[in-house]
C-alpha cells in the first residue's frame, strides 16, 4: 500500500495533501455559515439605519463589504480550530487513525502537519487583521463621515417618517424625483419654548417642495402651497397659517470632525505610537496571529476519541478552551489600554498561560494512566467473589 509507506516521499505528499483538504474545506464550511449569520444580523441593523434615515440606501452593501474583514479576523481562527476538531475527530471515530499511525505516521508527524496547516492559516490571518480589517474600518469610517455631514433631506426615503437624530423632528414625503423634488410634504416638530414650559408643537403640510441654498450658504427646504400649524399640545391657541411659499431650515450635525475608530488606524502607525491605548490595540491584533498555532495543536489530543464515543465528544472543553482564551486576552487588552498591566508583557503573559495548558493537554492521557488503572483495580477487587 504505497499510499500509507512512510518511507515514501509520495506518500507524505499524498497525505499532507488529504490533510489539507479536509480541514480546510471543513473550515471554508464553517466560516462560511458563521460569516452569513453575522453578516445578515448586520445587515438587518444597517437596513433599520436606512429606514430611519440615518443611512442612505446606496452605501449599505459597501459598508457590509468593507467590514467582512472585521468578521473574519476571529471567524478563520476558530473556524480552524473547528475544522481540526471536526476531521481528526472522524478520523479517530472512524479507525482511520488508528490504521495511519500503525503504518507508521506517528504522532509527531501529525503534529507536523498540522503545524503546517497552522503557518498558513496564520500568514491568512496576518494578512487580514493586520492589513485588511483596519483598511476597512477606515472605509467604513470614512463613510460614516460623509453620512454625518448630510443633512436629513439627503437621507429622506419617499413613503417613510423619518426621524431627525436628535429625535425632534419627523419628515415625511410621498415622492422624491432625482431632481429634488418633493411631493404632498409632511414635517412635524418640537420646538422649547423655555425652560419648564411646554414644547410646541409645529407642523407644516405643503403640496410640493425643494431644497436650496441661500447666500449665506446654508440650506432650506423650500415648501410650496401649504399651511403651518402651530401651538401647545393641550390648548386651543393653535395658530394656522397658509402659504404660497414656506422656507423649512435643514439643518446638519453640529460635529462634523472626521472620527476614526483605533480599529481603523493602519498597523504601521500603531507600532510608532507610545500610546497605551494604541498599543493595546497593536497588541491585540497581533495576538489574533499568536493564538492559530496554539489552538491549533490543543485540537490535536482534544480531538482523540474513542470510536464509540463519537468524534463530537470533547468538542465543547475545545470551544471554552477558545472562549477562555479569548476573552482573557480581551480583559488583558482592557488592562493594557488602563496601564494596570505592563505594556511590554501585558497580553504576553496570557499567550504563556495558555501554551503551559496546551502542553498540558498532551500530558494529560499520560497523567491519567495510572489514575485509571488504579481505578481498574479496585473495580475488580469490587467484583471479586468473596
């Protein structure tokens, strides 16, 4: 069986290429399904932006584009991690193990491959948390921004009551051309009067409408053929007024500095900040590369089952293992940024801890040997006839 000769350098190609295979074709499943739930969760989010107003319609499939990266950089590590569980654990279940390591592909060699398998899965997700997540957190910034700079009458979508942001106003049009142009317009606004008096009330109907500018710059809605109702809630001094022309101030948010998140500072600008904050951050990024190799090689003697067990049977301690590991790094990254860690080994120490648990892992069947047989004893001892 050439297929299974370890001394054959075809037939260690052969099985580095059917270890590959297998695992991450398992891998593309499972972060193919995770990337679609999260990706429509968002999307939902985005779509109940638009429909408020506080997004235009035009950009929602960009931003879900450029913040894919942002999903993957701890979707392909676990995702990894999975896969290795998932193909070992089938393999052991299925004896096929069992049958390689007695034609003599020993543990090391196991361990070997999936080393390999770890490299390039880590040079994937260097490449996307170092330089592709950051890039598209500054695209998405860089749109956040432009939306911030509009003003309600760019976000207006025809048939809807949109709220203004700060949730004193609401627009409502039936038609909206490319031109501009508004039909049958509605608007309604709370306006103070003064300090603990009550808001009154003003809404404004007109048949049509248009935006424009005046010398000073600033931009109007300009109504045509309407009435202005005015007055307090609660009184009859409601005052209505008809109009041929109404100018509706639109007004833009006071804020219109550029804002970007740390997430979308480039890498190279993090590592020449002495920033806390920012070099947590570095940190961070950095230790999504740094947990590949070490999950990967925990999902080695995590994955080892017995055939009536069933390759599913240690698949949950591998996942808190993952969810323990990240979320230390996460408090470890929080204590970075508010300096109560060393800034030098502040998510080092958290990389040691869980390496001495992964080697753990290897020891553990060994440890346990004579704990079993000393458990084996004295169940035959019990069973003994007296």
């Amino acid at each position: 069986m050439a297929f299974f000769n370890p001394a054959g350098h075809h037939s260690t190609v052969i099985l580095y290429r059917y270890f590959a295979s297998q695992v991450f074709l398992t891998m593309f499943a499972v972060a193919g399904v995770v990337l679609a739930v999260a990706t429509a969760w968002r999307f939902s989010g985005y779509l109940d932006e638009a429909a408020q107003g506080l997004l235009t319609q035009d950009i929602l499939f960009l931003i879900i584009a450029y913040r894919l990266p942002g999903f993957l950089e701890l979707v392909i590590p676990i995702s990894f991690f999975l896969s290795i569980m998932l193909v070992y654990g089938r393999l052991w279940a299925d004896s096929e193990m069992v049958v390689l390591q007695a034609c003599g592909f020993s543990d090391r060699r196991l361990l070997i491959t999936t080393l390999v398998l770890a490299f390039l899965v880590m040079l994937l997700t260097a490449f996307v948390t170092l330089y592709l997540k950051p890039m598209g957190d500054a695209k998405v910034e860089d749109l956040f921004n432009e939306q911030r700079s509009m003003t309600e009458f760019d976000t207006l979508v025809p048939g809807r009551f949109q709220t203004l942001r700060t949730g004193k106003r609401v627009t409502y049009t039936e038609e909206l051309t490319d031109e501009g142009e508004l039909d049958t317009v509605f608007i309604s606004e709370f306006r103070s009067t003064g300090f603990q008096k009550p808001k009154e009330v003003v809404t404004v109907i007109a048949e049509s409408g248009h935006s424009a500018r005046d010398e000073n710059g600033d931009r109007f809605l300009v109504l045509r053929n309407g009435k202005r109702f005015s007055g307090t809630p609660g009184r009859g001094d409601y005052q209505v007024v008809e109009y041929e022309e109404y100018g509706q101030l639109i007004e833009r948010e006071r804020n219109l500095e550029p804002h970007y998140r740390r997430g979308a500072i480039p890498t190279l600008t993090l590592a020449q900040s002495p920033n806390p904050i920012l070099i947590a951050e570095l940190q961070w990024r950095l230790s999504l590369v740094v947990i590949v190799p070490i999950i990967a090689l925990v999902a080695v003697p995590l994955s080892k089952v017995n055939p009536r067990q069933g390759r599913y049977t240690r698949l949950a301690p591998g996942m808190l293992f993952c969810i323990l590991y990240i979320v230390s790094l996460s408090a470890a990254r929080s204590a970075v940024e508010k300096e109560q860690l060393p800034i030098g080994t502040g998510m080092l120490t958290i990389h040691t801890i869980f390496f001495v648990v992964m080697v753990g892992f290897f020891h553990l069947d060994k440890l346990g040997r004579p704990f079993g047989a000393l458990i084996s004893m004295f169940r035959r001892k019990s069973y003994a006839p007296a």
